[in-house]
C-alpha cells in the first residue's frame, strides 16, 4: 500500500474517532414537555402570566407533592438518569426527595432521540419560614446522569410550568408560632 494512502486512511480513521469523543464528551441534552400532572394534593390548577405557564398548587404541611412530565433525550447517545442531584437554590417550601420513571425506577435510561415520563417528589415543607400567603417556586431540577457507565455529568432541566404554592395562614401551618415567620 502506498505511504500516502496509508496516512489518508489514519488521518481518516483519527477524525472519526475524534468525532466520536466529541459527541460522548458533550453533555447530554435533555428537555422537559407536557403532558404534565400532580398528585399528592387536593387542589391545583394551570394558568398562563404572560409567557409563563404556572401551575398553583394547595400546600399540605409534609406531605409529598409528585409533579409528572416527559423528558425527551435530545443527544445522540443514550442517557441514564442515576437521580437528581443538588440545586444551588432550592425552592423555600419544596424539598426534592427523588426522581423515578412511570415503572418507579429511580435509575432508568432513555435512548437516543426518545421521551419516558419521570416523576419528581417534592415534600412540601417549611411553611413556618415564610409570612402567610408568600409563595415558593419549583422551575427545575438538576439530573445526574451518565453515559455508556462513565460519562458523568449533571444536566439542568426547566420544567414545563413553574410549580407554585403559597405559604398557609397559621391555623393550616402545624409549626408556625408568633415569632417563627416574618411580617407581612
């Protein structure tokens, strides 16, 4: 063969590898859709802010709220979701207690180009912490995820609607004393 074929085929042969350790390098790309849902609460209800989509709902003093979407798996490579993992602002009145698929496994994967509906728990808390009737966002949860068993990395996902609840009056806040929430 050739020296000059032999130094196309390499050259060759080391852009398709690197092709291939740019695509495993990059972080995955995951997206949060509808169809949405909620349970572990008696109330809650979706309006449009502008170009906002809220979903409010009734806060409940250490129950479990479970907020339901479609993840889709934008990469070209499969993703495992190992569990959530920490925000840098966590929401005052929700607690995030875990991630599972619709089958209740808390690692599942989702291949390439695919959705599977996951289910986030959050234990509503800390009403005591907050004036009565101030309110407490949840807009996104950070993913653990890997790739091929050794691609870690954490990956932000905004969720569909920003998940709402208002801080309840006093006689619906087992905690809350006279001096343990701010005025207002």
């Amino acid at each position: 063969m050739p020296k000059h074929a032999l130094i196309a085929i390499l050259t060759l042969l080391l852009v398709a590898a690197g092709g291939s350790v740019a695509v495993a390098a990059s972080e995955p790309d995951l997206a949060a859709h509808g169809p949405t849902a909620v349970t572990g609460t008696d109330a809650t209800a979706v309006f449009q802010l502008g170009d906002r989509t809220v979903r409010q709902v009734r806060y409940h003093d250490q129950l479990t709220l479970t907020y339901s979407f479609a993840l889709s798996n934008d990469s070209r490579l499969p993703v495992t979701v190992a569990g959530l993992a920490p925000l840098a602002q966590e929401p005052r009145l929700f607690r995030y207690t875990g991630i599972t698929d619709a089958d209740g496994d808390p690692e599942f994967s989702i291949p390439a180009g695919k959705r599977r509906v996951v289910r986030i728990s959050m234990l509503m808390h800390s009403c005591e912490t907050l004036s009565a009737r101030a309110g407490s966002f949840a807009t996104e949860a950070n993913l653990a995820t890997s790739r091929a068993g050794v691609l870690d990395s954490v990956v932000a996902v905004t969720f569909p609607e920003e998940v709402h609840t208002g801080s309840p009056r006093e006689a619906f806040c087992p905690n809350a004393t006279a001096t343990s929430r701010p005025p207002g």
